[in-house]
C-alpha cells in the first residue's frame, strides 16, 4: 500500500448504514514548523473530530482526535458463541467486539459477516488474535479506546500523532516516561458562563461547541488545532477539561503558561466560546491522556514470529548491535513489520553486530512502572531514579528515559513491570480463560543510552542483567510484541507469618514465624521473646507436595540459654493455612501447631539488628559482618551452621542452613522479607580462621557478601 494522499486527509468520512459519505470538505491553512518540534508535518490542519461522547455521573467525557484519525465502527451483524447473551458483562463481550472490529478491518469487507461459531476464537500465545485482545486490555489500562486502520504511515511521524492523543506501537513505551515525558499534557480546568445543559443537549450540539473551542485557542495561540483537546464537561456551572500536547514539552510549557497570563482578562469576543471563559488565574496540571490506541492489521509480520517457549533455561549471551542481551525464553514473538516504517535507515535491525545497528532490550507494559527495584526500597512509581546521575552527565537532553530491560525474565518481567490481562471466555467453549504477560521486545540507539545494573544491590548477580535507559525519546523500536500464559492455578505456597502453638504445654503464641517458599525449598526465622524461653531460630527444607509434607532442619541462633538443634516434619493442611508436627519429629523442639496469620504482619516485618546475641570462644557461633555491611548471627550445632543475616539498611535479611566439613562450609539460603522480589541460591564457603569465612563459590543464586569477619 502507498501513504495516504494529502487530498485524502482533507476528507472526512463517515460510515452510515453500509456506506462511506464524506460529509463535509474541512479547512486548509498552512502549516508552519516549529523550531523547538524538529519536524515539518505537511498535514492538512483542520477543524477536529469528536469520537466519543460518554455520559458520566459528574458530566460528559470526550474523545477528540485529528481529523486524519480513522475510526470505523462495525456495523455488520456479529454471531456471537451461543452462551454470549444479553446479560453477558461487558467485559466478556468487548473481547468479541474488538476482534469483530479487527477482522473487519484486516479483511476489508464491511459487509461481511462476523462469525464466532463458523470462526471461533481460540486463544493462545501464538494467537494474533489473543494479542490483539491482550492489546486492547493494555490500552484500557492506560486510559485508552482500541482503534484499527488499514492506511499505512510511517513511525518517522509516530511522535506527532502522539502528541494528538493517537497512540501505536512504536510510541507504546512512552507511555512509562517519569514526568510524562513528551507526551505531557498540560490540563486546565476552565469555568465558562455557559449553560451545561444547553452545551450537552444533543451530541451535535456538543460536538459543535468542542469544535469551536478548539479552534479558538489554535487562532488564539496560534498553535496546530491537533494539540488541543477537550477531555470533559462538568456538570453545573461549565466547567471544561481541555489541554495542551505537543510533541516537545518546553513549547508545552510556554503554550500553558501563555494560557495562564491571557485567561487572567477576558478574551476577544470575536473568539465565541473562547471569550465566555470567567477570568481567573488558572493552575496547570500536567498528566499523560491518551485517547486512542490505533492498531493496523498490516503492521503484524507473522513469518518472523519466534517461539521461544522451549528455549533454554539458562541462556547464553547473544549480541545485536554489540552488545549483550538474553532472549526471551519461555515467551511468544509476535513480529512487528517495520522493515519500511522508518525511511532512510536501513541497518538498525541488522543482525550481524554491524556500526549502524541497535541493541535488543525489553519494555515492560505495566502502567506507570518506571524505575528499577532499589536496595533502600522500592521507588515510588513513576520516579526516574538515574535522572539526576545522567543529566549531570549528558546534560538537559537526558532529562526523560524510557526504560528497558536486556533480560526479559528477570527485568521487564518482573511483576512491577509487566501488566497481567486475563482473556475471559464465556462457559461453555472448548477453551478456557487465561491470563497473559506482554512485554515488548525492543532496538535501542547505542548512541543515546545509559546503563545501570539492574539488580539491588552494585555488584549484579548477573552480569548481563542491565537496566537500559534512553534519553532520547526516538532511541527506542519495538520490533516484537512477546505473550507468556501466566499460570493462574499455582500451587498453593507456604510464604508468609506463622503463629506457633505448644498444645502439648497448653501455649498459645509460642513464636511468630516469617516463611519463604521457593518451589520446593522452605526457609524460615523464628522467633520468641515474650516467653521465658526467649529464643530465635532458623530452618530449611524441602516441600513433599504429594503428601503435603515439609521435612526441614532448624537450629537455634545464639540469643537464648539453650542452643538447640533438630529435625522436624509438618504435615499441611488442604488449604495450606495451618501446619501439624508429625510423626518423625525430633520432641526437642517444642510448637506442635502453626497457623498462618494475615500478611500485613509481613510488611511490618523487620529483624531487630540491635538484638544481644550470645558468644563463645570456642565454636563459630556469635555476631559476624560481611564486607559488604550485612550483619549475621551465626549459630553451629555439631557439623551444623545457622544465619540469620541482615543487610546494614535493615531493610532486608535472609536466613542460611548447611553443614560443616573440616574448612569447607556449603549452605543453602533464602530471603525472608516484605514486598520485595526474594533471592535464594546455595554457596560454597571456606573457613580460613575461627573468626573469617571467605565464600568461594555462588553455586547459584545472587548472594553478595564475599567475606565474613567475626566481631563478637
């Protein structure tokens, strides 16, 4: 297909019955480029579209797009599956309805049709159907209505329908910038003396006034009319929603603040809606509105779709661009056809490490996810944590970062960056619902990065597991769109705060326990102060889900007067809420009943790293510290050791088991803390003296410290 003619912008059509009408020719003015955008559009300017008109409990919400926007409505009959009825959600039939909208448009015949029983839907990973609904679920997440097109245009211009509230793929990872990025919006609440009601009687009448408000403030400030929309009218005295959007934010800015000095007088009354504004010094308010997540059939190249899902566990590096990246293991590729969509450079999707092409990375979907996982905490979302360090380095023009990830699975797919959309079916068919990851698989300008490490501490338990921020807004070209089925019916899991009762003794609250579950490995800290038998203790074990069993050794840390040690079997309840001491138990160890407890003892959870642990001069047992600040109390039982280590923000601890065998100390260890992502792995150890522990070997797992010191 060829671009759209310029003649072909300057007509408005409209779908009625089964006919396209142009209903009426729009005005022509010249455009003239901006310095501060970079790039001449030669669009037609025009009076604007009003999409949608939605009535709402506070008044009306409003969808306004250029008038180049397409918007086809379907209006061929759709056979829905049998048990689709009436009274079906809306939830459940929008999946239908959007992909009745997409057949439409991908087979071009608006007669046709749409049949769900001749055609089911079938979703699945390698569905572009599943992806075209999943899509839809993302745009829904960001504010946004799906919207398909078969005219062709080039990403090259992907900024600039943006900044109109056009969303497509290429421009999809703006949407996470900190600060809104270019995409900004600059919002006015505006009081008019009109009448609500009269203003919204009819959607004609409304749709002339948002027209005509439109183009009074492009006349006014002389800006194209595309970067003006309104958002909603307010019930009572008018009040408008409207806004700026540009495809640069300093001329947001300047055009917002220019508002702000002009609205504080009243306004020309050749302007006729405009000139009803009440004078009043208006604040701004900036926030990211997208309208419209536009969508072409023709933009999917399914013959250069991947499966992954049988990929390697343990990946080796690959290289595009000359640099590393993993590949996303366990997920779908649904290709993206953009060998065309960007005019005059024809290397950056080489794959042969070439001077002129980009590097691969992820970007992760969810909503207002931006920043990496931060060893002081999680940053609060939409906090650019490098911005700071990388304006100082690069200067004003790094100020906004997008975001991604060279390893899908243990960056972009982490759960705080990867949204869940579940495809919900109606009872009945042959498939099920099922829930889906989506993440974007991305080049990236080697000319325009950053790189930090993506994990929480400095030194990264992955060498290739970086966080990749591009300061320049055009530097990122998603050339993938990756689907992973989530399971959603996992194994019941052991992780969280446990109370201990000794119903041999008659006890109750005979210790708060705080359990992590990885897989089949158990771990867990104990402890007990309110008791006279004061203690705290670690253990590790292993899950038997067939029998619902957890076999674990735990020993004492040295705080209380007894130093024990033993082995103890649970048997678990259906529901995984209450645990039994079983038979093969050593007595020794006193609880016989665990519950668990809500969770919110979890997020509250911190291990009091003041706390006096006993010492003695002739085992290892005592306060130990790591080079790397980590505090451990270390206790040893025989050939046993036992840790509970926590890192010098007291924000973080992990617990560790194993044995002793002459100078070698192998030990298995597992993160107990509260909303955060939790590590476990094993090490390997070497005692070099009675008072230092050097680890020689991460068998696997991310554990940084590299040598302990005994200090009491």
């Amino acid at each position: 297909m060829t671009p759209v003619s310029f003649a072909e912008l300057n007509k408005e059509w409209h779908l009625i019955g089964n006919h396209f009408v142009q209903v009426h020719p729009v005005e022509l003015r010249p455009v003239v480029s901006n310095p501060r955008i970079g790039l001449q559009l030669n669009v037609a300017r025009s009076i604007p579209r009003v999409s949608t008109v939605k009535s709402t409990t506070t008044g009306i919400k409003i969808v306004v797009t250029p008038v180049w926007f397409e918007e086809i409505k379907v209006t061929n009959p759709i056979l829905y599956p049998p048990t689709i009825t009436t009274s079906s959600s809306i939830e459940l039939r929008r999946s239908f309805d959007t992909l009745a909208t997409y057949r439409t448009i991908r087979d071009g015949q608006h007669n046709k049709h749409i049949d769900f029983v001749a055609e089911p839907f079938k979703p699945s990973v390698n569905s572009i159907e599943t992806l075209i609904v999943v899509l839809d679920m993302l745009a829904q997440s960001n504010g946004m209505q799906t919207s398909f097109t078969n005219k062709p245009f080039n990403y090259e211009h992907s900024m600039y329908r943006a900044a109109c509230g056009v969303v497509d793929l290429s421009t999809v990872p703006l949407l996470n910038v900190d600060g809104y990025g270019p995409l900004a919006t600059a919002t006015f609440n505006l009081k008019l003396n009109l009448s609500y009601e009269e203003v919204t009687s009819s959607e004609e009448k409304t749709s002339e006034f948002v027209i005509s408000f439109v183009n009074d403030i492009a006349k006014k400030f002389e800006c194209l009319p595309e970067y003006v929309r309104v958002f909603e009218l307010a019930r009572g005295s008018l009040i408008a929603k409207w806004g700026f959007t540009t495809t640069d934010q300093e001329y947001t800015h300047n055009l917002a603040k220019k508002f702000v000095e002009e609205a504080q007088k009243p306004f020309s009354v050749d302007l006729l809606v405009l000139s009803k504004t009440v004078p009043a010094n208006y604040s701004i308010q900036w926030e990211q509105i997208p309208s419209v997540l536009q969508l072409q059939p023709s933009a999917f190249d399914p013959k250069h779709d991947r499966d992954y899902r049988n990929g390697p566990v343990h990946d080796s590096e690959q290289r595009r661009g000359n640099r590393p990246y993993y590949r996303p293991i366990g997920w779908y590729r649904h290709a993206l056809s953009v060998i065309d969509k960007y005019p005059g450079d024809e290397h950056w999707l080489g794959m042969n490490n070439g001077a002129a092409e980009w590097s691969v990375a992820y970007h992760g979907t969810k909503k207002g996810a931006v920043s990496p996982i931060i060893k002081d905490g999680l940053k609060e979302a939409r906090v650019d944590a490098y911005r700071n360090q990388v304006v100082n380095d690069k200067g004003r023009e790094a100020q906004y970062g997008i975001y991604l990830a060279t390893h899908c699975n243990k960056g972009a797919d982490a759960q705080r960056y990867a949204e869940t959309f579940t495809v919900k079916m109606p009872p009945g068919m042959a498939s099920e619902e099922a829930a889906y990851k989506v993440v974007l698989q991305c080049r990236y300008n080697i000319n325009t990065f950053t790189e930090h490490s993506w994990t929480w501490k400095s030194e990264p338990f992955d060498p290739l597991a970086k966080e990749i921020r591009v300061y320049k807004m055009d530097g990122v070209r998603p050339y993938g769109v990756l689907l992973k089925k989530v399971n959603q019916n996992a194994e019941p899991n052991l992780t969280g705060v446990w109370i201990c009762d000794d119903n041999e003794h008659n006890v109750q609250d005979a210790g708060t326990y705080f359990v992590s579950q990885f897989g089949e490995k158990v771990f867990w800290f104990g402890r007990q102060y309110k008791a006279p038998w004061n203690f705290a203790n670690v253990s590790y074990g292993t899950l038997s889900r067939n029998d619902r069993k957890l076999s674990i050794l735990w020993g004492d840390l040295p705080l209380g007067h007894n130093r024990l040690f033993g082995r103890l079997i649970l048997e678990i309840s259906p529901d995984y809420q209450m645990m039994v001491k079983g038979n093969g138990s050593d007595k020794i160890f006193g609880g016989t009943h665990f519950r668990r407890v809500p969770n919110q003892h979890l997020d509250k959870f911190e291990v009091d790293a003041n706390m006096k642990w006993s010492t003695t001069t002739n085992d290892m047992s005592g306060c130990w510290k790591g080079n790397d600040g980590t505090k451990y109390a270390i206790g040893t039982c025989q050939n046993q050791i036992y840790w509970l280590g926590i890192d010098e923000t007291n924000k973080r601890s992990h617990i560790g088991v194993g044995t002793i065998s002459g100078n070698i100390i192998t030990v298995n260890w597992g993160d107990i803390m509260s909303a955060q992502e939790r590590f476990h792995g094993e090490i390997e150890c070497q005692l070099q003296s009675p008072s230092k522990i050097i680890v020689v070997n991460c068998i696997c797992g991310p554990f940084f410290t590299k040598e302990l010191t005994k200090i009491s």
